[in-house]
C-alpha cells in the first residue's frame, strides 16, 4: 500500500491553508524556504481571495492587482503570507515570468496562483 495523504485530509488541509494564507508578494526568483529571497523591488504584497479545495488544489478567484509598479523587472514567482506586512510565510510558487516598466500595472489572473498536494492513487 502507498504512503502518503487521502485526498479527504488534502481537501481539509488547503482550505486551511487557504484560510490563513492570503496576502500576496511577488519575487524575480525562488523566495525561498522562508519567501524572503529574491523579493521584487515591488513590495506591497496584494490580498488574494481563494475558492474551496477542489481536486486536491486551490486557486485564486480574485486577480490581485498592482498599479504603478516600484521597479522594471521580471516577476517570476510569489509567496503567500498571513498579513499584509510582516506575518508568517505559508507557501510559495511559479508565475508566467512577465516583464514590468516601473509605473506599469501588474495582475495574477483568476487561477494564476495555485497550490496543490500530490495525494495517494485512488
């Protein structure tokens, strides 16, 4: 028999995660096993609003948005805190890389930023 989570426990686990987690900072690299590598000279971070775990994942439903960007460079990550400032590092991930011209506007589109746990076979 294989280790690893149900999926049952995964659904319960992301909505948690999900929960907690909602404030969003974007990254030109890997943040990072504490999400504070490779920070992008735009530092506000943007609430993120999440559906219910479906699938073992969890995606946004809201497009966090960044009008008159800090800095031109090439956002290619985020992480996810539990504040708006300060707070606790709960997950990071990849983004489509997207280049920004200082005063540009910058959104993660409706399901652009996901999570998922790789669960036992059925």
């Amino acid at each position: 028999m294989a280790e690893g989570i149900s999926s049952a426990a995964a659904q319960v686990g992301l909505d948690a995660i999900a929960a907690a987690y909602t404030w969003i900072k974007l990254h030109t690299g890997a943040p990072g096993a504490a999400g504070t590598s490779n920070a992008a000279t735009e530092t506000t971070r943007k609430q993120a609003t999440w559906g219910a775990a479906s699938g073992n994942a969890l995606a946004n439903t809201n497009a966090p948005t960044w009008t008159n960007v800090a800095g031109s460079e090439d956002y290619t990550h985020y992480s996810a805190w539990t504040a708006n400032a300060a707070g606790t590092f709960g997950f990071s991930g990849t983004i489509t890389a997207a280049a920004v011209t200082a005063g540009d506007t910058f959104d993660l589109p409706i399901g652009d930023i996901d999570l998922a746990f790789a669960t036992l076979a059925s």
